[in-house]
C-alpha cells in the first residue's frame, strides 16, 4: 500500500512547484493573486491527513483489541467448544469491534467534508476571472496567457492537497512499524541468549523454592504463589496436585525462568539459578507440556529439540525411556518420519510423539 502511494505523493508536490513556476512565467501578477488562494485548496488535505493519521492510530489499536480476542478464541476452540462458549465469545468480539464502528464513521465524515472542499475551486476561479479581466483591460495582457496561469495555480494546489491526503497511508505505515521496531528493540528482562552466568560442574538436582512470591505481569494484583516453600531431593519424583490455577504450572515456569519471582529465591544445589547460565539451565531439563507442540518435520528432528548434539544412540535411548523406540522402529521411516504426516496420501493417520533427551 505505502509503495504505490509514495509516488503520488511525489507527484502531487512536482506538479504544485511545476505549476506555480509556470504561472508565474506566464503572468506573475495573476499568480500573486492566485497563490494564497491555493492554501484553500491544500488546507483541506493537510487537516485531513493529520486528523486521519491519529483516527487511523486509534482504529489501529481498536483492531488488535478485536483481533486478540479472536486469536485467544481460535487458538483455544476446543476449550470454548467443550464449555459451549461460542456465543459468549461472538458477543465478546462484537463488542471490541464497537470503537471500530465509531471511528469508522468518523473517518467517513472526515472524508466527505474534505471532498466537499473542493467545491471552494468554484469561489477561487470566480476570483481569478474577475481579476484577469481587470488585467485584460487595464494592462492589456493576453487573456490566452491568464487563463493558462491560472490553471496551472489552480491545479498545482489542488496536486498538492490530492498529495496532503495521502498522509493517512504514511501513518498507517508509522503505526505499523512502530509496534515492529518495538518488537526488535525490546530487550527482555530474561534473556536465554545472555553469555552471562555460572554453571555447576557436578549438577546433583537439589531443588528448593524459599518463600517464593509471584504474580503474572498481566495480573500483577493477584499473587499466584504467596510465601511459597518446597523441596526436591535429587532423584526424587515429586507430584504436584491441585485445583486449575493453583500454581503447578507456574512452578515449572518459575523453574525454567520464563518468569523471575517477585519475592524469595530458587536454588538449585543452594545456587540460586538467576546467577546460573539460562542456556545451560535450561539445558539440563526436559520437559514435556500438557498439550506438546510438535515441529513438521521428522520425529528425530523433534527429539533433537531436547539437546541439538544428541547422537543416534542418545535418541534411541531416549525413545526407549519414553516407551517409544518399538512404535518408531515399526514405521516405515523409522526415526526420519515425518511427524503429522504420512507417506501414503490416501491414509488420514498422524503420528504424534514426543520425547526429551
């Protein structure tokens, strides 16, 4: 969109400086005249762009408000199916798609006075008549040559408000990347890429929460763990059970340090893990969610996942943990199939595995 407005708008401001050198070769006393009458032409353009580009921004944002509550409603449907909550979620979408409407109508009424404007041409050709036709008898100029003035002034301002209005695109432009640039500039508090930090030369697994306090950056009011204390002995298997939202996956979360606590700290071997490597810590874990997420490409691509260096003895050995090698061994492929897919196109049977080194 913005490549092929940029052109029109270059031409819009050659053909008002074209025009006006032109009209004032031809009859520079007209052009005097007709010149700060022009600014009736591209005043209208000016006001409109400016004003549509912060529409333009509120809209913008109005849309991504829509637009996440239908991502949360696609990305969860079995959820919303299984709760019979299609209705409460088509109500929820309309009503974030209000503002829309509003600024909609705003921005049409924006357009038609701004194309009603133009009618002002009619008012400024009025004026260029009567005052070429003083010319005509009083300084006995060519009228061939005051007409063409007068287009060219005329119709060089009226390049340049056509040119004002294509401001709108240029914002949308902004808009856009300006949540980009925000994206790429945007250092996070938590960085697995960080160089930084210690690692254990002989890991044991002793873990500990001490009075450990955490509450999501999108609720920061409500504390998912309060004082939170736990102990995990190395090679010990630990259960955690409780209600929906009682914190077990925040625990792990905490654990890998997709979060940071607010309040305590998080050992392991009595190191607290925000002084340890976030690659290497996380290197030293597997995990494997409730829902997995598998890659489209083959099921030893997806156990590499879990440590890149892995060799085909470790992958096979983490198949058989995972009660896996034998079902994989049978399959065609074997290791290199490709997971979600089938070789035989007639067969509507998927694969899906999952397995951590």
């Amino acid at each position: 969109m913005i490549s092929s407005q940029i052109p029109n708008f270059i031409t819009g401001i050659w053909m008002f400086i074209a025009a006006e050198i032109t009209g004032m070769y031809l009859c520079w006393r007209l052009a005097i005249v007709a010149v700060p009458t022009t600014f009736l032409l591209i005043l209208p353009g000016a006001v409109y762009g400016t004003l549509l580009s912060k529409n333009e921004e509120r809209l913008q944002e109005a849309y991504a408000v829509a637009g996440g509550v239908a991502e949360q409603a696609l990305s969860s449907i079995k959820t919303v199916h299984s709760y019979v909550g299609e209705d409460k979620m088509v109500k929820r979408f309309s009503t974030a798609l209000g503002p829309t409407l509003t600024l909609g109508v705003k921005q049409g009424q924006l357009k038609g006075m701004v194309f009603g404007s133009v009618g002002v041409i009619y008012a400024i050709w009025a004026l260029l008549t009567w005052y070429g036709s003083v010319l005509v008898i009083d300084k006995g100029i060519k009228g061939g040559d005051i007409l063409s003035a007068g287009v060219c002034v005329v119709y060089g301002g009226f390049g340049l408000g056509s040119s004002f209005m294509n401001i709108k695109y240029f914002a949308e432009a902004s808009i856009s990347a300006a949540v980009i640039n925000e994206m790429i500039e945007r250092i996070p508090s938590i960085d697995s890429e960080d160089p930084q930090g210690t690692t254990i030369s002989e890991l044991k697994g002793n873990l500990e929460f001490k009075d450990v306090d955490f509450a999501y950056p999108s609720r920061p009011e409500c504390l998912v763990l309060k004082r939170f204390n736990l102990k995990v002995k190395a090679c010990q298997t630990v259960g955690l059970v409780g209600q929906s939202g009682s914190g077990k996956s925040t625990v792990i979360n905490l654990l890998e340090r997709f979060y940071d606590p607010i309040e305590g700290e998080i050992l392991l071997d009595d190191i607290n893990i925000k002084s340890l490597n976030l690659k290497w810590l996380r290197g030293q874990m597997g995990l494997v969610s409730q829902e997995p997420i598998l890659f489209a490409t083959s099921i030893k691509e997806n156990i590499l996942f879990g440590k890149e260096d892995a060799t085909s003895e470790e992958i096979e050995e983490a198949a058989k943990r995972a009660n896996a090698h034998e079902f994989i061994a049978q399959l065609p492929n074997g290791y290199e199939t490709l997971v979600s897919t089938n070789s035989n196109p007639t067969s509507k049977k998927k694969i899906k595995i999952i397995v951590w080194v």
